[in-house]
C-alpha cells in the first residue's frame, strides 16, 4: 500500500483544498500504479481539521477512487500514530474498501 501524508495545510478548508489540488494531487496522482492492479492500493494521511474539511477531503478521495480503479483509494484523518497504524493495517485488509474517509483517535 501507498501512503502519502498530507500537511501542513492552511486552517481554512477551502484555502487547504485549493492548496492540495495544488501541491499535494500530482504525488498522489504520481503514487497510483500504472498500469492499475487489482489489490493495489493509495492511503492519504490526513492531519486532524475542523468539521469543514471532510468534504473536500472526502470528494477527492471518492474521485481518485473511481479513477484509479481497481487500485483501492482511501484516507485516513488524525494525529494519534498508533490509531493511524491501526486504520492502515485495516485497509490493507479490507479489499472491498475504498474511497472512505476514516477519523482515528480521540473523539
């Protein structure tokens, strides 16, 4: 599985999107194999943000996802390394998932 962190983004949710499609989707556009394989799969880490984020953030994993199929686009949100290790080893399970949005950590 691939994994690419994303931050530090602006706080503002439509100044962090605009700086993502910007800086951050030609490394995750440049981490999906091609030609695509089944089983494959891309994991964007996701710093915590306030509620706003989720769906900028969520709109491009869903869209990546369905480019990229059959490789398997997911992300994952938080600042806890043992709850995003967890999530990860999740994915990496799960072949039916993608284009998800999981939150780790505390609540």
């Amino acid at each position: 599985m691939a994994v690419l962190r994303v931050g530090p983004l602006p706080e503002g949710a439509v100044e962090a999107a605009s700086r993502f499609h910007a800086d951050l989707l030609p490394q995750a556009l440049a981490l999906l194999p091609d030609p695509p394989h089944p089983g494959e799969a891309l994991t964007l880490i996701f710093p915590s943000a306030p509620h706003d984020h989720r769906a900028w953030r969520l709109a491009v994993l869903e869209d990546l996802a369905r480019a990229a199929a059959p490789v398997r686009v997911n992300g994952v949100v938080g600042d806890d390394e043992a709850a995003i290790a967890e999530a990860l080893a999740f994915l990496e399970a799960a072949p039916g998932v993608t284009g998800q949005l999981l939150a780790v950590g505390p609540a």
